[in-house]
C-alpha cells in the first residue's frame, strides 16, 4: 500500500478513497464493488480497515493507528460528544 494513502486517509478517509478511485489506485482486496461503493459513502474508515487489514495484515503499525484513530473519532466526533461533555458554541 501506498505511504500517502495510508497518511492522509487518517484525516481524509472519503476523499482519498474517492481519488484512489478515480486514478485507479484503489488497492487490492476481498469486497465486492456494491460493498467498496457503500462503504465508502456510509463508513468509509471501515473501509480503509478492510484495505489494510487485506494488504499488511492486523500486525500491521498501520492498521493499528487507523483502528485507534476510527475509535477516537467515533466516540469524540460529532454533536453528541459536544453535548454531552458540555461545550458550548461561542
């Protein structure tokens, strides 16, 4: 897998996704076209998970750092992490 794949699509997971596509970069893997569409659109960080998971593996650095940071984002992202730790907009 390609280093600048695997970097920005830590920041940017659909929108790398979407590049990758269309310059015919996507790398190999094990899910049918409909489920790369899908997932790209509705959970695109799974998506990338399945890519490295495919290609480096689970022992991978990589995948580790994706896993961490899907989790962080899902559990720290959004409006209901802003309410319910109470941050107010300014």
């Amino acid at each position: 897998m390609d280093n600048v794949f695997l970097v920005i699509s830590l920041f940017f997971p659909r929108i790398m996704l979407i590049i990758y596509y269309f310059i015919h970069s996507i790398p190999t893997n094990s899910v049918p076209f409909f489920g790369d569409v899908l997932l790209t659109v509705f959970i695109p960080r799974a998506l990338i998970l399945i890519y490295i998971a495919d290609n480096l593996g689970t022992g991978s650095a990589w995948f580790w750092i994706h896993l961490v940071i899907a989790i962080l984002v899902y559990l720290f992202g959004g409006n209901k992490a802003t309410k319910k730790w109470g941050k107010k907009k300014s």
